[in-house]
C-alpha cells in the first residue's frame, strides 16, 4: 500500500471513528427516555445483541474454541451484565453526562487491575488516575449538595465503571483465540443470561412495553450496541489503539450534546468543572497506557 492510499484509508477511518462516537453517545440518551426498567433494558440490549451476531459467530465451525475460552468468555459476559445491571440504573438517578463521566473511568481500574497483576506503568498513568479520581470524588461531593439521588447514580456509574474494566481484563485473554464474532456472541449471551436471572429474582418486567419503548431498545441495541463498537474495530485496521481509545472518550461530551438538543437534559453548571477534570485524567491515562 503506497503512502496516497494510507491516508486515504486513515482519512476515511477517521470518519467512522466519528461516527461510531456519535453511535454510542446515543447510549446515554436513549436509556434515559426508555420507559422500561433499566434491568429489563439492560437484558434487551444483550439479548438482541447476541442474536444479531449469531449468523457471523460460528461460520469457521468450533475448532478454535477451547474448553478455556468458552468458560473465560461466559465468565467475562457475566462480568459484562453487572456491568449493566449497575450502568444503565445509573440514569434513572443522576444526568446523562455525570453517569458517562463516570463510566468513563473504566480504563484507570483496568490499568489498575492490571498493576495488581505485576504490569508497571509510566507516571504519567498514575497521575492520570490521580486526576481523574480527584474528579470523581469532587463530582460526587457536588451531587450531595445539589441532589442526593444522583449520588446514588454517580455510584452505580462507577461500579458500572469497575465491571466493565474486569470485563475487558478477563475478556482478553479469550479473545486471542476467538474471532470477534465469537467472542461477542458468547459473552452477550452470558450477559443476557445473568440480567434474565436478575430480572427473575426481582420481579422484574421483561414485556408489555409501549411501542416507542420497543423502538427505543431497538435504537440501543442497533446504534450503541452493534453499529457502534463494529465501526470501533474497523478503524483499527488504520489508526492506533490510542487514537480509537481517545475517541471513546468523546463519548461522555457526545451524550452530554444528544441530552440536552434531544431530551432537553442540561447537567448542573456546578459539575462541569469536576466532569472536565474527570476526562483530563483519562487522557493521561489512556495516552500513558498506549505508549508504555
């Protein structure tokens, strides 16, 4: 491939990136406007997940799936389902952009899991998690003078956060022997699973929904749940792991645009400042990590 057709090919994954940046900010937004449990919408958007990938998952056969990876892929997708049993509820208890600030988190713990593993990692990482802890702390301390509910959400937000980072932590290891598809039908599946057994222990309702709610969890699952992370992994094939990790990070202002033109939800002008310093700790945290 000649130098032309790399940036050509660059430019153009540069523009998907956008667009799967504005496919999961939808995230958010969506959940917000659901009327359905957040429980049931969790179980939705993984159920339906799985089942639009279970045409690509097995078209090489099994071979490639060893006793190991499938155990290690069921027990990340059930790592995956608390993640949003915890996440989504999240949004019925504070605003669109302190529950994605928060979630935003994810890549410190993993960065942290992985130091308790024995990796070591460049200053600037831990001063990256210093800054964005710091954030994190200062917006939570906002919220319980401003409305004691959205502590609740900015909680779930960061355990949400937690679980999604021992996802991506205990997922990678199977990954290396499954194919994309595989491994994103069995860990959704798993996902789907354990929220189906949540929702059945709590009573949870599961069906009777108004038919803009059905339309709602269907934008989820095709916007955020499969246009947006499909397009994430095509831009890998130009850009750099950094790159695509930063555009991720675009999510939190992203969603924060799409609630407040589409649902009318502005966040309190006092959490701004924790919400900014939030996300600068994760830029050094995720340049840092890249390039150790």
């Amino acid at each position: 491939m000649n130098v032309v057709q790399a940036n050509s090919k660059s430019s153009r994954d540069l523009l998907i990136l956008t667009l799967a940046i504005l496919a999961i900010s939808t995230s958010g937004p969506l959940i917000a406007v659901t009327a359905a449990p957040a429980l049931a919408i969790a179980f939705w958007r993984c159920f339906l997940g799985a089942a639009a990938t279970t045409p690509f998952a097995f078209r090489r056969g099994f071979k490639n799936i060893s006793k190991k990876s499938l155990q290690t892929s069921l027990f990340a997708g059930f790592l995956l389902g608390i993640h949003f049993a915890v996440w989504i509820p999240s949004l019925r208890f504070t605003t669109v952009a302190a529950s994605t600030a928060m979630v935003a988190t994810q890549p410190a713990w993993a960065v942290l899991f992985a130091r308790m593993r024995g990796e070591v990692f460049p200053k600037k990482v831990y001063f990256g998690i210093f800054i964005a802890l710091s954030g994190a702390i200062l917006l939570t301390g906002i919220d319980i003078s401003l409305d004691r509910r959205a502590v609740i959400g900015d909680l779930l937000a960061l355990l949400g956060a937690i679980f999604a980072a021992l996802y991506v932590t205990v997922g990678s290891n199977a990954r290396e022997t499954l194919t994309t598809s595989q491994y994103t039908f069995i860990a959704y599946f798993a996902a789907a699973f354990s929220l189906l057994l949540i929702c059945f222990i709590g009573g949870v309702q599961l069906t009777g929904f108004s038919k803009k709610a059905w339309i709602y969890i269907l934008l989820l699952t095709l916007l955020a749940q499969i246009l947006g992370h499909t397009l994430f992994n095509i831009t890998l094939r130009s850009l750099s792991a950094t790159v695509v990790s930063m555009g991720i990070l675009f999510e939190m202002p992203g969603s924060t645009i799409i609630a407040a033109v589409a649902i009318g939800q502005i966040p309190p002008w006092e959490t701004i400042p924790a919400i900014i310093l939030l996300m600068i700790g994760m830029f050094f945290v995720v340049t840092g990590y890249k390039s150790k």
